[in-house]
C-alpha cells in the first residue's frame, strides 16, 4: 500500500509479482513444495520462518540463481522462468551486502548502470542521485571497509536501487546489524520501498521484522506456506499451530470441547476451568483440543470463578515496560502472563492465586496434535 | 607488566628461531657467498680476481639467448598455467563438497608422483610414436606426427601440468575466501557471466595468482629434470648450461656467474610478482 503522499516517480511502475505452484527439491529433499503466492503491486511481503523452510531457496529462484523444478515466476504477466539472473530486472540486497569490496562506494553503485551500458553522465549522475536518496553524500570515494554496518547497507540498497529494478528482494538485511540501528533500517527500507513503488519480498527469521515493515506475512515450514496475512491477523488468528507458536510468545492448554455453540465452544481445561472459545473451525463435543492465548491476554487475580485457573506465583520479571510472571497450576503446568508494568509498582504485588482470560482476550482453538 | 612480558617474548622468539638461523647461515648464506667469490675468480680454488667468466657470459649472444630463453620459458608456463588453471578454480568453487575433493585429489596427483616418473611418463605421451600424436593422427587433425619432444610447446605442456598444483592451490585458497553473494550480486545488477568473472572474481583472485605466478615461474625457470630430460640437447636453459659447466665441462667461475645470474633472474621474476601484487592492492 504505498502511501498516497509520496508520489511516485514518473518513469517507475509498480508490478505484481506472481509465484505459480512452484516446487524445487534439491536431490531427493524437496525444500519449496507448490508454493503459490500473488504479491501485489507495491505490497511488500515477509516470507517468515526457520532456517531450513524454503524461504531462501524461494528468494533464489526469484532472482533467477535456481531453477526450480516445477511452476513458473511470473512479474507482471510475464513468465520470467528462462531469463538469467541478469535479464530479470530484479534488485537484491544480501544479508552480507554483498559489496564489491574492491570498489568505491560510487563504483559499487555504478555497476548495474554501466553492466547496462548506461553513458557515463548517466551513470554519474544517478549514483550522486542515489547517495542522497540513502544519504551517504559524501561518501562517494570510500571503500566498503571503511563503512560501519548501517551505511553499508545503504549502500547495498542504493546499488540495488540504482538499476531501478520492478522487484526487490531482500535477504535477511538485518541480520547482521545491532539491536538499536536495525529499526532505524527498517523504517529506511520501508520508506524506500514506498518512495520507488516496489514490490518487494522480505526473507527472515525474525519475526519482529517481518512484523514491524512488511504488509502482509507468509509463515513457511517445510517448504509451504502454512499462513498468509496481515501482521495483525497471523498474530491474533494463527491458522496452525507451528504459526501460534513460531509468532510470538503463547500458552498452550489441553482441554476437551464441552459444548458447541454458533461458532463458539465451551471448552474444559485440565485444570477444571471451562473457556469459551469463538473459533471459525468446527469442533464436536468430546473433540480433544488445545486452547493457546497470548501472556498479554491473561491476568492475575484472587477471585475464583468458572473461568479461572487456579494458579501459584513462581516469579515475576520486570522486562522493560512490561512484567512477566511465570506461573504454574495445581497440575503442574507452566505458563506465562503478561502485565504493563506501572512505574515505581513492586515487582512481586500480589500473592495471586487464580489466573483469568482479560475482557479482551481472544483464545484460540486447535485441534490435539497426534501424538 | 605488558612491557616485561614483550621483553620476555622477545627473547624467546630469537632463541627460538636460532637453530634453523644457523643452519641457514652454514648451508645456504655461506655456500651462497662462496658461489659469488667463485664467479669472480680465476679458477675453481677460489684463487685471484678476474671478470673473464663474467665477460664470457654476457659478452657471447649464445650465452645471453640462455638467459632470454629461461625467463622466457618462465612466463610462457605461467601464462599457459594461468589460462588452465582459471577454469579449473571456477568449476572447484562452483561444485559440491565431493566432487571439490575429487578435483583437489587430481590437482595435487602430480606433486604426489616423483617429478621422474612425471617427465618420462610426459616423453611417453608426447613422443612421435606417443600417445598425443596417435591421438591426433586417429582424429585426422594431422597427418603427419608433430614434432613435440625437444620443442619449447612440448616442455611447457609438461611444465604445465607439474606445476598446475602450484598454481592452483592458492588461487583456490583465495577464491574460496571470495563471498560467493558477490557474483550473485552481480548478476542480479544485470552483469553478464564474462562481466561477473572479468569485474568482481578476477580483481579479487589476484593475490591467489601473484602467490601462483610467483612459485610457477620460480620452479619452471629452474626445473633441471624436465628441461633436460623433455628439451634434450636442443634446448638449453640455465638450470642444463649451469651443470653442464659444473659437472662436464669443470669451469666453475662460470658455472658460478650462471648460477648468479639464474638466481637474479628468478628474483627479478618474483619481484615481478610481488610489485604486481602491491599494485594490485593499492589499486583494488
């Protein structure tokens, strides 16, 4: 959704970028298995998951560094499957960056434009056009060693960008930046994705940003796609279970369906509380399920009712704004709950003893894993 | 505290290093010295003054074409070594860990054969009834058998492959420290394969080449077996001239100013080299 204040420059068109069934296996080991996702024009998707669920491999055979073994990549109606890497117009930034480390900034962000046989007032004249879209004016004439992490990443995403590619991928591109600076990149790339009208994909391991920039999230495992969505729908309606608990942190609780309503279900918890559910998947009464809610969602209290668990404090950990506290039941189950922590407030208030859905909370149901 | 423990290090270090010093200074600096005091003496007990090999050698076209012929000879096999090697370090760092050991076990299969064996296996492939013509008379590329043992083509096609390993362990080496996103990054900037390799690999190959070059040319300007036993009486290079004065003839003031002047040349093309490699990095 690029936003409606920037405009986008004239000569620059976003295109939708299609992936049609496409599966690779490497040997006898599939790791992408018939992948189809449409990625809009302009939309930026996070392809999210461990290491090992095909997320790479997807990204490579994007760019044109792997055929795949069945299905086609389409960019803007046009099946670029036969086309090598360099004829498919496509931008990465790697999770190195991948500068040419014997060239000068300037030279690096040249590269493309002269691979394109571009004059060289074109060419000088975009790459002083590109350090002030990334603001590393003045930089032109530097190595890439002796640039700190963040500027060479701008670096990267000004050679990248320099081309003026249809697609930009990128590849883990903040992996290998501290804590603090890494937000600062992902507001960058976000605002430069925007202002060139690209459609872009993400591949990451962290799900803080795939949250944090991309407009929707494909979770892989195993070489497919087990949820596609908005960051706010994969987090408040994982499909699967290895979605609920790969995003976010989450209590699991096994339970068994008790009563089915309209799309709601009563459902008794090992502990003895009984939770009502809203859940778009039909379960039958006797159904064995698990129940997962987010720490955010629970709250510590003393008054028992149907809903409760009864519970015993073990710990409780100030975490930046907020407070953790570790709690176990009579059985011995252990869980997290979540609370905002008020300034100046004792880390230990309360000797709770039972722990209940907040208003808000929004459980949700799985069915029991076999096994 | 950190001032006593350099101190200490130090003085280590030079005990250290002082039996292979010595041994250096016996066997190699001192020979070294008698060897230049012998170019310059009148005969071989090392007695009086005189320039007369020195003005022998470089006065007479003969001896100067030995010296052309073996540098020559030198960087015709690093070049050829080069134009090989290349392609073999491509297809290494773009295969898979089995076939990298296979390669690597065929690349390293001549330093494991003793360099006889080696040279009269090549006088067997290269001779006019040998393997090359009859190869090449079946395929009708010739009629009549070529002319290769005693020929300068002959012996840089078995130098070749007796220094191939030289060349290519350190360019592999360099080369495999080579991230391999920035040919990925490359192509995806719209570079062509030749643009890619011309560009990004070769520059940053260099410093594996220059190592090459330099043990290439070292080794091919002096290997005496291969450049008597495949150039024969034909072709004469230092390393034969240098024997024959020595061990036939018995001049040994002269035999000295050859052997002087084959370890100059063989410096200067080492330094060659190492310039090569400086400028390469200032450059780069």
């Amino acid at each position: 959704m690029p936003s409606p204040d920037l405009a986008l420059p004239s000569d620059l068109q976003s295109q939708p970028l299609t992936l049609d069934a496409i599966s690779h296996s490497y040997g006898e080991s599939l790791a992408v298995d018939q992948v189809t996702l449409e990625v809009r024009a302009g939309e930026l998707i996070a392809l999210l998951g461990p290491s090992g669920c095909g997320k790479s491999t997807l990204l490579r055979i994007v760019a044109g560094f792997i055929n795949q073994t069945s299905g086609r990549v389409v960019i803007a109606d046009r099946v670029v499957d036969t086309l090598p890497p360099n004829r498919r117009e496509v931008g990465i930034v790697f999770q190195s960056y991948a500068l040419f480390p014997h060239m000068t900034v300037a030279e690096n962000i040249a590269y493309g434009l002269e691979a394109r046989g571009e004059s060289k007032a074109t060419c000088r004249e975009r790459v002083k056009e590109m350090l002030a879209t990334v603001r590393m004016e003045g930089f032109a004439d530097r190595k890439p060693r002796q640039l700190s992490g963040g500027q060479q990443q701008r670096v990267a995403l000004a050679r990248a960008l320099a081309v003026r590619p249809r697609i930009l991928l990128l590849d883990e591109p903040f992996a290998a930046l501290d804590k603090n600076l890494r937000l600062d990149m992902q507001i960058e790339i976000k605002r430069l994705q925007r202002q060139f009208g690209l459609t872009a994909i993400l591949v990451t391991h962290d799900q803080d940003e795939a949250m944090s920039i991309a407009d929707r999230i494909a979770v892989m495992s195993k070489g497919r796609i087990e949820q596609l969505g908005s960051p706010v729908e994969i987090y408040d309606q994982p499909e699967t279970l290895f979605v609920n608990d790969f995003i976010g942190s989450s209590n699991r609780f096994a339970g068994v369906v008790e009563s089915a309503g309209e799309g709601t279900y009563g459902v008794r918890l090992a502990s003895g509380a009984l939770w009502q559910v809203a859940s778009r998947k039909p379960f039958a009464p006797g159904d064995r399920v698990v129940a997962t809610i987010r720490p955010e969602q629970l709250v510590l209290t003393d008054q028992a009712t149907a809903g409760t668990i009864p519970v015993t404090l073990k710990l409780s950990l100030p975490i930046g704004g907020e407070l953790i506290h570790d709690v176990e039941t009579g059985a011995g189950e252990a869980f997290k709950v979540a609370a905002s922590r008020r300034p100046g407030e004792p880390v230990s208030p309360m000797a709770a003893t039972h722990c209940a859905l907040a208003p808000h909370a929004r459980p949700v149901l799985f069915p029991q894993p076999a096994a | 505290m950190s001032g006593a423990a350099t101190g200490e290090t130090a003085g280590v270090e030079w005990r250290l290093a002082a039996p292979l010093g010595l041994t250096y200074l016996a066997f190699f600096a001192a020979p070294l010295l008698i060897l230049l005091v012998m170019s310059f003496s009148v005969d071989d007990n090392l007695g009086g003054f005189s320039l007369a090999a020195w003005a022998k050698f470089w006065g007479d076209p003969f001896y100067r074409g030995v010296v052309w012929d073996t540098l020559r000879l030198g960087l015709v096999t690093v070049a050829m070594t080069t134009l090989f090697a290349y392609p073999i370090a491509l297809l290494f760092i773009a295969s898979g860990p089995g076939l990298q050991r296979l390669l690597l076990f065929i690349v390293l299969l001549p330093l494991l054969t003793s360099v006889v064996i080696r040279t009269f296996a090549w006088i067997a492939i290269l001779s006019r009834e040998g393997v090359l013509n009859q190869a090449l008379l079946a395929l009708g590329l010739t009629t009549a058998p070529l002319n290769l043992l005693q020929t300068e083509l002959g012996l840089v096609i078995a130098l070749m492959q007796i220094e191939m390993p030289l060349m290519l362990l350190p360019l592999i080496t360099v080369m495999r420290q080579v991230d391999p996103s920035l040919s990925d990054a490359s192509r995806a900037l719209g570079g062509s394969k030749w643009r890619t390799f011309r560009k990004v690999i070769l520059p940053l190959s260099l410093p594996g080449w220059i190592a090459g070059a330099t043990l290439v040319f070292a080794s091919a300007t002096t290997a005496f077996i291969s450049q008597t036993v495949i150039g024969g009486a034909r072709l004469v290079y230092l390393p034969t001239l240098i024997w024959q004065q020595a061990m036939v003839v018995y001049n040994w003031p002269f035999a000295a100013v050859a052997s002087v002047t084959l370890l100059v040349a063989v410096l200067a093309g080492v330094s060659l080299f190492a310039m090569l490699g400086r400028f390469a990095r200032t450059t780069a």
